[in-house]
C-alpha cells in the first residue's frame, strides 16, 4: 500500500511511502485488541488498596453479650463486620493485576490498531523534521497545518529526539513517543497518527521481528 508523505507545512510532497499491507492492511481483530488494551491497562493498576479485616482492627475481643436469650442479632465482638468501624468482609488488598498475553497475539492488536487508524485516514506520514532548539509554537504551527489542533495526537519518530519531544510536551493531548515502542493502547487513544517517514521501517521492524 502507497501513501503520501506530507511536508510539515500541511502540503503533499512529491514522494511516496510503501506501507506493509501484513501490518497495515489486516482485518481488524477486536477480540485481541480489547484483551491487549486490558492487559495495557491492568499493568497501569498501583494494586495498592487495603481493608482491614476482622482480626486486623483494633478494639477488644470481649463477648459482647450472650449468645442467647436477648432478642438480638448473634454477635462476637465490637470488631464484628455488622458495627460501624469492625473489620471490612472481603475487602480489597494489595495485590498484582497485571498479566500476559503471548506475543504473537499482542503484535496482533497493534497490528489491528494500526490498520484501523489507516483505513479511517488517520495516519498520517510526514517528512523528517528535528529542531535545533526546542519550539513549541513549530509544534503548533504543524498541528495547525493539518488542521488537528486540538485533538489527540502521537507523533511517532525513528529514535530519541529531545528537541521534538520538548516541543510538544506542553500541548494538550500531543505525545511523542519512539515508533518502536507504541502500544495498542496509546494507538487507540489517539485521534491522529503522525509518523515521520524514517520511522515507518522502525515501527514495522519492532513488529516483525517479535512474529
């Protein structure tokens, strides 16, 4: 599959980009897509929560009163689960909740996500582009020129760029990620693509080789 590459000013340029139709082109899997961004999202969770329990709360384990012959409820002590401040039956504690999925079927999903994001045109190639300081407003000035300021956007680049990274990270909603490194979440999230030309064999590379 042939794409345009766009100029940073918005405007087509003369050169075209052959993208894999293998990772570009699929049919989506949502089944595997929605497993992935959940296993993504999972390993985000702290796992930090905790109750206490019966036996973890403070306050005596005297009987409260008899067992029989009162008219109420059976109860132990003031640590019981049915008093306001006894222990917490079943709580929350602290646990892991990331898992794993094989490879195969994560390459899969970003797979999927890329071809999705092509297919609704919002992928978009754009020529190498650096900056020898930091500019934000060039940042700005791109995002305006292919009218998507104000969404959510990830520029993906072939290797770490501090200047470019710099520029965009005080725009809201604009990420700049390395293209090897992009998950099918990040992917999803995103309304636009924009992908510098020398990072389409890097993204492609990181895909491939994990088949």
């Amino acid at each position: 599959m042939k794409v345009t590459v766009f100029n940073t000013d918005g405007s087509k340029s003369k050169n075209t980009v052959e993208l894999n139709d293998e990772i570009f082109a699929i049919e989506p899997n949502e089944v595997v897509i929605y497993e992935d961004v959940r296993r993504i999202m999972a390993g985000k969770r702290q796992g930090t929560h905790s109750t206490k329990g019966r036996s973890e709360v403070a306050g005596s384990t005297r009987k409260l009163y008899r067992q029989k012959g009162t008219g109420n409820a059976r109860r132990g002590n003031i640590k019981s689960p049915l008093l306001r401040k006894g222990g917490t039956v079943f709580g929350p504690k602290p646990r892991d909740y990331s898992f794993k999925l094989n490879k195969k079927v994560v390459q899969l999903a970003r797979k999927s996500a890329l071809s999705m994001k092509v297919a609704s045109e919002n992928f978009l190639v754009t020529t190498d582009y650096s900056f020898d300081t930091p500019s934000t407003k060039a940042v700005d000035a791109m995002l305006d020129a292919f009218q998507i300021a104000g969404k959510k956007v990830t520029i993906l680049i072939a290797g770490e760029n501090t200047n470019v990274w710099k520029s965009a990270r005080n725009i809201p909603g604009v990420q700049v990620l390395v293209a090897s490194s992009v998950n099918t979440y990040e992917i999803l999230n995103s309304d636009v693509i924009l992908i510098q030309e020398s990072a389409i064999s890097t993204l492609e590379g990181s895909i491939q080789s994990q088949n």
